[in-house]
C-alpha cells in the first residue's frame, strides 16, 4: 500500500518537496531549482529526491502561484464584463483609497478590464431581490457574439443585488453556455462571494475570470502528468484560506488558489503551536526577495475576509500575510545621507556579489558572509560556493560613503534590515492591539533562522522557534492543514430587532451546502465540522467585525442579541481599544466555515542525547563588532536534551541559524530548536 504523504511549493527560485513516510514517522525535505518554461518539471525533479515513484503516494498536496503570478505579470485572459444597466462604471470608479486621501502621487491601478470591454445588461433587481425588470436574453446572446468576435477569454457576471438573488446570474450563465460552450471560463459573482459591496464583487468576480484559466490549464497539465506516472489518489490545492479542496474543486474554484503560496508557512505555524503548546506565534518568512509576517493568535489562524491585491479588493477568507521588500538578496545603498536596504533586490540573477555572477552592490547576504555568519563552502546545503572577497570588495565600497570598513558596514546593514523587518511585524501586531512580547517567534525560510534573534530583541520578544527543514517549512504546513471550504450570505438588520428564527434558518442552509462541498471532496460526515460568525457593527459605522459565534443552538437563544452584542463590544475592545456597549448595533453577513479533518498517523519523535556533546568546528564570527570564536554545528548532529549556548551557528541544507551571545538553545522532542534570546552581551 503507498505509504508516503507529499506536499510541494513552487517558489520563484526554488521549489520544495516535503514526504511524510507513514511507516517510519519521519519527515524527508526535497529542492530543486523551479522550471519557469515548465513548472512540472521542478515538481517531477524534487519529487524524485524524496520518493522512488509516483505510485507510492497516498496523499498529495499544492501550493501554486500559477493565478498570483499571472495577476502580478498582467498576463491573465482578456475578460467581457456583463453588468446591470447603469451600474456598468461601477469597475471603472472602483474606491478612493482612505489611507491616502491627501497623497498627490497616488493613482488607482489601471482596471484588468476596460470600459470599452464592459457591457451592461437590461433587466435588474429589487434590494431585496425581487425582480423589478425582466432580463433582456437577445443582449447576452449579443454579448456572446462580442466575446466570439473579439478574442475575449473568460466572461465575468456582476449583476446588482445577485447576492440576494442568484437568478439573473444562473439565466446569463445558462445563455452563455448555450452560446459558448462548457469549455469557456464564466464567473458569476454570487458564486465568488455572496455579500453585498457591489465593487468589491465585482472585482472579486474579475480577478477570478482574469486568472481562473491559466489555473484551471495549469492544474490539468499538472493532473494529467501526474496521473500518467500512476498516481492513485486525488491531488489537492492549498487555498488563501489556509485550508485544502481537491484539484476538481480549486478547477471551478480558481480565485481561491489566488494565494496558496505563501500561506502554507502561516499553516505550519498553526500546526506547530498545537504541537509546542505554544497558542501565540508571530511567523516570519525571510527568503531572497521578501519577508512575509503572519500570526497564530490564540491558537486560531489570523485569517480575514477580504483582502487587497495591488489595489484591488478580494471578497474571500484568506490568511492575513504582511509582506516586505526584505531579503537576503536585499540591496544596500546610500541615500540622502543614510543607509537603505531594499525593498529592491539583486534576485537570483545577477544575485548578491558574493554569488559571483556579475553582481557589484553590497546585499544582506554579503554582509552576513562578511560578518562570517555564513558558510561560503557550504550555502544552499553545498549547493552554492561563494565568494568571500567580492562580498568584502561590494561593502567596503559602501563603507568608503559613510566612513566605515568593511565589518562596521556589514553590520550596519544587518541592524538596518532587521529594524525594518521588526517595524513590519509592529504594523500588524501594535497597530492592532497586540502586544509582540506575548508571543514567540517562528522562523523560517532560507534567510529566517539567520536574523531571527535580531528581531526579536527588536521587539523584546522572549523565545524563537527554529523548526526543522526550515527552508522548506511552507512545504511542510501544507501537509498539516486541513480540507476547507467557507461560504457566506448577506443578512442587514439591527441586532435588536433580529428575527432569530430567520438567522437560524440560513445558517441551517449554508451548514447544508457546507456539509455536502466536503462530503464532495472525500470527507466523511465524521469528520466535518462546521462553525458560525457574524459580521457586526454599530450603527452609522462603515466597516465591520467578524465574531465567531460557538454552538449550534446559539442563533435560537433567547438570550441571542444579549450574547451576539458582549462578543461584538469584546472584539471591538480587543482590536480598536475601545468600545460603545449599549449602542445599536447591526449585522452585516452570515458566515459559515466547514472543516474536514484528514487522518494522519502521528511523527514519531526523534531518538533522545544519550551525551550532552555535540560535534562543532569553531570559526571567528563577529558579534556587537568584536569577533568570538564561535562553535558552528551541522543540525542533524542534535539530538532532544542537547544544548546550544550562543555564540554559535548551526547549518542544515534549507537554512543557517545564527545564536549570537546572551542565548540558550534547546531541542525539542521532535527536532524543533527553541532559542532562548536573552539580552545582548
């Protein structure tokens, strides 16, 4: 029987492999250089390091970037927008951003669809749904014409009121088909997110339409190969939510794909914290180009309802990612009398100037290698030499603007980097109420481990988690989460006046729908659990607060506006720093959230120190510019029980972790490293 459970994450650089073997518990990582021209290649290619053949796969899991990547390029499908009679400019004058009300500089980004391209329909309906114009049929199949004559490929529907009633939609939909065929990618915006805001769904609906068939041919070609090496078992997709559908599901589905990506490192913090016992987790993802932030707040995923995307709203649960221009590859550079670093990146190619590629500007990766933090025999798991005299030449050059050698350079441009990399985690954790000294940190990704400490003193925080493979960590958390599908249902009225009865019978039907899209999937009823929220606000206020509501029997309560208006007055408290109990208050949507448990066999733990000794080499490495003799361990030498004073650096093929003096590192049972930050000596 296959015995081998396989997560896979595409990266622009790299792509990882993860396999749980079933029999012996253990987790094996797998990197190949990603395969632009043919991604399922780099996918065949880190496959083959971790398993003999694809038959031996019982479960497998995807993170794409295929939808974002195309977003991001502006290489989606040319889309036709069909829309209510008078409403079509609602695309075109979208929203002024609140945040930059008084920037001159700032300009709305150029719509995926234009005016030109957007037709409006005859027939509309009544806020509450009920028809106040019949649909006018010969204009959709006058559009269908359009579409066959203009060389459009995906049609996106966004009818006024449809998320109170679908009909008008499902008519234009079943119209187009029997003008265009099942092959043509139609999105209706009920179908993306049945809530009210009416641009904000319709640019959900186009941003599906834009990319949904470059994922949709992309999962296909995927699927295809997959299948004609023998795979057995159905292919899943990781989803913005956190959560997993199957390839069938993420074809029809494709907007949810949007960001799977990098949301399997937030997952792995999830599941870690069940693991650890540890329920407040501050994630950090520090690769060559980015550093990405998310958060694990009382064991539960940060995950919101809607997102923006270059300026373009998204009506869907994803998992709130902060994201900076902060990286290994980072450029370091004078500016108006000080020091900058990044957000521009030297890339892969040229790289930073260590990589010897052509690169002359001094990078992170340059300065770390200076400071002799890193191995330039061994980076990338012995993948990459470097060299040490180019990085050495690229920040003396630097140093020579502010007066400093080389040493002092390098670590002004690490102090640098990691204070912008702490002010990016305050932003979503002060900003919100949320106090960073309360959680741990978890780091990740290729350059994570290495700055780690620094931020974390940053910001007073106390402890950091190193988990093992933590270059291939989001690769990891795909493999942990679970199936996932969200739906809602816009409901408005005032808390007080609420008609319980009513609330309770939408929640019912959308528990239903929930239960049967999982059911769908493989789930068994057993393993389907479902919850409930609400969106809430006062009354005369613009935005709203999602509040988990618990308990099946919490909409019939006698006692339902009562409780619904503590939660709300709670979660305005915890968020805003204050509250209005006693004020009005109204709800906005109906939320519901089904998850289907995926059985697992538990990993087994690594074998404990029978010796507290370790095997180390020691090099001069510098620290608060002086130099220590520092131990430097090869990771797969620790075992649980084993300690790691600091100073000291520990390599392994993903990653390098860097202790510096003043920390205590311990290994947990399952290979995890808990850093203990100390204060700086």
């Amino acid at each position: 029987m296959p015995k081998h459970r396989v997560s896979m994450d595409i990266g622009g650089t790299f792509t990882d492999v993860i396999e749980f073997n079933e029999e012996t518990g253990q987790y094996t990582a797998g990197k190949s250089s990603t395969t632009p021209n043919d991604l399922t290649q780099g996918v065949f290619d880190g496959l083959a390091q971790v398993l003999e053949s694809v038959p031996e796969i019982n479960f497998l899991v995807h993170g794409t970037t295929q939808g974002l990547n195309a977003f991001l390029q502006r290489r989606g499908e040319k889309v036709l927008l069909l829309a209510t009679e008078g409403v079509g400019d609602v695309y075109q004058i979208a929203r002024g951003h609140r945040t930059r009300l008084y920037d001159v500089h700032y300009r709305k980004p150029t719509p995926l669809v234009r005016r030109s391209d957007t037709v409006e329909l005859t027939g509309r309906l009544r806020y509450d749904g009920s028809e106040r114009t019949p649909l006018a049929e010969d204009q959709v199949r006058a559009a269908a014409a359009r579409f066959r004559s203009e060389g459009f490929g995906a049609v996106a529907v966004a009818l006024l009121f449809s998320y109170i009633n679908p009909e008008h939609e499902l008519a234009v939909e079943r119209i187009l088909r029997e003008e265009l065929g099942d092959s043509v990618q139609i999105t209706l915006s009920h179908r993306v997110a049945r809530e009210w805001r009416e641009y904000e769904r319709t640019s959900s609906a186009v941003l599906d339409a834009y990319t949904g068939p470059i994922v949709r041919r992309y999962l296909e070609n995927l699927e295809s190969k997959l299948l004609d090496r023998g795979l057995e078992v159905p292919l899943h997709v990781m989803q913005s939510s956190g959560g997993i559908i199957s390839a069938d599901s993420a074809r029809t589905m494709t907007l949810q794909t949007l960001l799977s990506g990098p949301v399997g490192g937030a997952m792995g913090s999830l599941a870690l914290a069940k693991r650890l016992g540890k329920p407040n987790l501050i994630g950090i993802d520090m690769g060559g180009t980015s550093f990405d932030i998310s958060l694990v707040i009382g064991g539960q995923p940060d995950v919101s309802n809607e997102a923006e995307l270059e300026g373009f709203p998204i009506l869907m649960s994803v998992v709130n990612i902060h994201t900076i221009g902060a990286g290994g590859g980072s450029l370091a550079y004078h500016e108006a009398g000080g020091l900058r670093v990044g957000p521009e990146s030297a890339g892969a190619d040229p790289g930073p100037a260590c990589y010897g590629r052509g690169g002359t500007q001094a990078t992170v990766t340059d300065a770390n290698l200076v400071l002799g933090r890193v191995d330039p025999t061994w980076f990338a798991g012995g993948t990459m030499k470097l060299e040490p005299s180019l990085a050495d030449k690229a920040v003396a050059e630097l140093g020579g603007a502010f007066g400093l050698d080389a040493v002092r350079m390098a670590e002004g441009i690490c102090d640098v980097a990691n204070a912008k990399m702490a002010q990016a985690i305050r932003n979503i954790t002060v900003d919100r109420g949320i106090e960073p000294r309360e959680f741990s940190l978890v780091a990740f990704g290729g350059a994570g481990p290495m700055h780690a400490v620094f931020i974390a003193r940053e910001l007073e925080i106390g402890e950091v988690v190193i988990p093992p493979s933590p270059g291939a960590f989001s690769a990891w958390g795909m493999l942990e989460t679970e199936v996932r599908r969200d739906f809602s249902q816009s409901f408005y009225g005032t808390l007080a006046d609420a008609d319980k009865a009513e609330i309770a019978r939408f929640l019912s039907a959308m528990e239903a729908d929930a239960r049967a899209a999982l059911i769908a999937d493989g789930i068994g009823a057993e393993a389907i659990r479902v919850s409930f929220a609400l969106d809430m606000r006062y009354v005369a206020q613009e935005y709203t607060l999602t509040v988990a509501v618990e308990g099946d029997a919490f909409p019939s309560q006698d006692t339902f506006a009562d409780s619904a208006a503590r939660l709300f007055d709670a979660a305005h408290l915890s968020r805003f720093g204050h509250a209005n109990p006693g004020a009005p208050i109204e709800i906005v949507t109906l939320r519901a959230t089904v998850l289907g448990e995926l059985s697992r066999p538990d990993p087994v733990p690594l074998e404990a120190a029978t010796d507290a000794a370790y095997p180390f080499e020691t090099r001069q490495i510098v620290f608060g510019k002086t130099e220590h003799a520092t131990p430097v361990v090869r990771r797969d030498a620790l075992r649980p029980g084993m300690v790691v004073p600091g100073p000291a650096v520990i390599l392994e093929q993903t990653a390098t972790t860097v202790l510096p003096p003043g920390t205590i590192t311990t290994v947990e049972p399952y290979g995890s490293l808990i850093v203990q930050v100390g204060k700086e000596n």
